[in-house]
C-alpha cells in the first residue's frame, strides 16, 4: 500500500463518537463504564491506526473499515480493560504457600466472620464490658498466649516488620551477634543486613558461611551487645561440614551473660507436623519454652492466616515493643485481625485445625486422594483433547513453600500436558491469560500440573480453560 493510499484509508476511520453511538458502543455501555468503552474505543483506533501505517501492512481498506473487524477489536479492549487486577487463580504448582500466588488460603470460618466484620460496625477498639475504649490487640493477645504458652504477644503487619520493629526496640545503637550461615535472603525483599541497617541495630556477623560455634558468639560478646539473633533458614539448607550453635545454647548464654535472645522463625507451626512426614521443625509452643526472650514468625505462611507478623515472648520486653512508635506505624486493620482470631481459634482443637486450615490440609493430604483427583482430571481431559493433547498422570512432588521446611518433598500426583500444535511455552500463556488462569509448573518441554493444590471444585474450571484454549480457537480469529 502506498502512503497516499494509507492516509485516505485512515482519513476514513470513524471517529470516536461515531463508533459510542454505533451498536458496538451502545452495547458495551451497557455492560461496562463509559470511561473503559472510550478508551477501549481508543485504543483501538490507535492500535489500528499503527498497523496501517507499518510499512509492510497488508491491509485491505474494506478489511480495516468494516465493523466486524473493529468492533471485535473494541469489545476485546473493553473485557481487558475491564477486567479486575487482583484475581483469583488455579495453582497448579504444588508449592502451597507460595508468594507470588498469595500464600495462605483462608479457612471457610475466617472468611465468614472477615466478610462480616468488613460490612458491620465492631468492637475493634473498645471494651464491651466498662464502655471504654479498649485495645485492638486485645482480640488475640490472650489466645496467642494460650496456644503457644507465651506471657505476652504483640501483631504487626508482617514478619518483616515484626523483626525490624523489635531490633528497634531492643537493640537500636547497640550490636546485634548473627551467624553468617543465617544472613538469609527471603524473597528478594527482606535481607538480615538490611532489615537490621533499617531498624538502627549494628549487626555483628560472626562464624563463617558453614560452620559457627559457641565460642564465636562468646567471643563477640561485649558492653555493646543488645541482642543475640537467631534466623531460621527457610528456604535453603546447608549439607555437608557444618555445625550450627542451637537455640537452647544460645539462650544459655544469654542467660549468663544477661542478652537477650531472639528467634525469627520465619514461618511458625504451632502443631507438630512430623507424622505427617514432614521433618522435625520446633513448634512455636516449643521455641517460646525453650526460654528465648523473643520469637517472631509470619501469620500467612505454615499458621494459615492472614499476612501479619506476630511476636511472641517476655512480657518486659514485649511492653517495651508495644510502646514504641514504631509499632503503630505497622498496625493491622480489623479485617486482618478478623482473619487472624477466627485461624488462631481453630488451633484451640488440634484436629480442627488439620480439617480446617486449607495449609494444613493441603499439606497433610493423603497421596491416594491426589491420586484420585488426578485419575478424574485425566479421564475428562483425555475424553476432550486427547487428539490435541498428550496427557499423562505422573508421580511428582510438592513443596510447602514460604519458608517453611525447606528440605521437604511432599509425594503428589501430576498430569503431563504436551500439546501436538502448540510449543509448551505458549501454553502455558495461554492458561495464565485466562479468565480463571491455570498457573502449572513448566518443565523442559512439559507442562506440569501438580493436583496436590487444585481442590476439587477447580477441576471443571481448569477443562473449561482447556476447551476456550483448543475448541474455541476458529471463533477467536
Ligand atoms: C518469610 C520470612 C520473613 C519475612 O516474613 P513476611 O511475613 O513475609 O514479612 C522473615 N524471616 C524469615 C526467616 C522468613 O522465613
């Protein structure tokens, strides 16, 4: 096409209010805001506008002109732009507490008294008995304490903000003595050095990467030790020679030479999962037992709450930490604090708990019953797609993810999905460009998707993303 040619083409594009009035316009006013019709109007326009130009563009006017073309383009616009930003999806991973997917699910009770909460007055802040203003973290300090044996617990926003408020608290101005097997890095964000720059405390790094004795920290005690921390190491383990100073050694020595001891356990378990295979990890009751002066963990990760940081200790120190200044700038909202009463108070059982707590049950759900999902997964895929697809049920295994038993391999059941005419990659995008998107684990040239984490209410959807992916194709263009 020619540049003469090009611009009497786009000359007769139609106008913005022209195509409002049209029936594309007028319909899709119906369903979506003005705002998103103009601007998917817009967008269009642009975008086809560019595409003419393109010096290579192939383009026939009568192609460009008719409604088909650009009203499919505007309604396309439209359900894209419409479409929210925070949604729910299918992990198909296998890792269950998994970050960028959201961490913990919520218990069906949680939810319930979250919703209701979030649309109804509360006594967020006031004490029902003297008609006084009460305290937010009233609603859960004393169930902390019962679960867990602590004197006294304070909440905050997350657990990064548990361990910097508390560093601030405790040992601004003064040194703080860490191994440097446990200068850990967790998620990219929180980094030790930097947490521990960004609350005032000096860190003193003593051991070496592998290995680091009692002695070290004997050593590098001085007047200027405020604390002695201890960082569980969440998602990596060391093997091989190394040898590690346990925490009811350090809390000996802090003891004798009056410095307290803190623990950042990352992610706190507050039962005892090791029958379920899942190697030994102190429990929180444990920890708070074994005489630290502080323990720190996160409430979305093995807890199965809400995102929070809970602390949990000596009540002399912990008055200190709910005084500072600090701790209202990490406050939690009601809606958290709904969430994080409701999950604490199925703890009260411990059966409960395992039944009801999606993270526990995710995790201490048996290999036949993934197996029998996978086999119903396979046996409607394979009726729909099997000359589209190859499918294959697979032995695999699962994470726990979030910093939590980083070591543990959970048996799972997976289906193998090698599509004939597409590359695995694209479907993969595919899935996650969905209206319910299917986020799988992609491996050499397979798709994983790993049933230990898909509920059983979410396999109809992942065969409806399947059939809009392959039979639908001619009707999307
Ligand atoms: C996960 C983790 C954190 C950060 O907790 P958030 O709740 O994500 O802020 C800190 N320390 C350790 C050891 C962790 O595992």
């Amino acid at each position: 096409m020619r540049n003469q040619e090009k611009k009497s083409l786009l000359r007769r594009l139609p106008q913005v209010d022209e195509l409002l009035r049209a029936e594309v316009g007028s319909e899709l006013q119906k369903e979506y805001p003005r705002r998103i019709v103009v601007e998917a109007i817009q967008r269009t326009l642009e975008d086809t506008r560019e595409r003419v130009l393109a010096s290579n563009s192939s383009f026939q006017p009568e192609e460009i002109l008719g409604t088909p073309y650009l009203s499919e383009r505007i309604r396309e616009q439209a359900r894209s732009l419409n479409r929210r930003s925070l949604c729910p999806l299918i992990n198909a991973t296998g890792v269950i507490l998994h970050t960028n997917l959201g961490r913990a699910l919520l218990a069906e009770e949680a939810r319930e008294d979250l919703s209701e909460i979030a649309t109804r007055y509360c006594n967020l802040e006031f004490d029902l008995d003297q008609g006084v203003r009460g305290n937010r973290y009233s609603h859960v300090e004393e169930l902390l304490c019962r679960l867990t044996g602590a004197e006294s617990a304070v909440v905050v926003n997350n657990n990064a903000g548990a361990v910097l408020l508390t560093l601030n608290t405790l040992a601004s101005g003064k040194e703080v003595i860490v191994s440097r097997g446990e200068l850990v890095e967790i998620g990219g964000s929180f980094r030790i050095p930097e947490v521990m720059r960004g609350s005032g405390a000096l860190l003193l790094e003593v051991g070496t990467t592998n290995k680091t004795h009692l002695k070290d920290y004997q050593q590098a005690i001085s007047e200027k030790t405020g604390l002695l921390l201890k960082v569980h190491r969440s998602n990596f383990q060391m093997l091989g020679f190394t040898s590690e100073v346990s925490l009811t050694e350090l809390v000996e020595l802090g003891r004798e030479k009056g410095i307290p001891v803190m623990e950042d356990l990352g992610s706190g378990c507050l039962i005892e999962l090791s029958s379920y295979g899942l190697p030994g990890e102190p429990t929180v009751p444990e920890i708070v037992k074994s005489g630290v002066e502080v323990v720190s963990f996160s409430g979305d990760k093995l807890l199965g709450g809400p995102q929070a940081g809970i602390i949990l200790g000596r009540k002399e120190s912990l008055d200190r930490i709910k005084a500072n200044p600090i701790h209202r700038a990490l406050r939690i909202d009601k809606l958290t604090l709904s969430a994080l009463e409701s999950t604490l108070r199925l703890y009260l059982d411990k059966e409960t708990a395992l039944n009801k707590i999606p993270t526990l049950r995710l995790l201490t759900t048996p290999l036949n019953v993934i197996h029998q999902r996978a086999k119903r997964l396979l046996r409607r895929l394979k009726k729909k797609f099997s000359s589209l697809l190859e499918i294959e049920l697979v032995d695999t295994l699962s994470q726990v993810g979030g910093g939590a038993f980083p070591s543990a391999n959970l048996p799972s059941k997976a289906l193998v999905l090698k599509p004939r005419d597409l590359s695995v990659e694209e479907l993969d995008r595919r899935l996650r460009g969905s209206d319910v998107p299917v986020i799988g684990r992609l491996s050499e040239d397979r798709l994983l998707l790993d049933l230990r984490t898909v509920q059983d209410n979410e396999l109809k959807s992942i065969e409806k993303t399947l059939e809009s992916i392959f039979l639908m194709e001619d009707s999307r263009g």
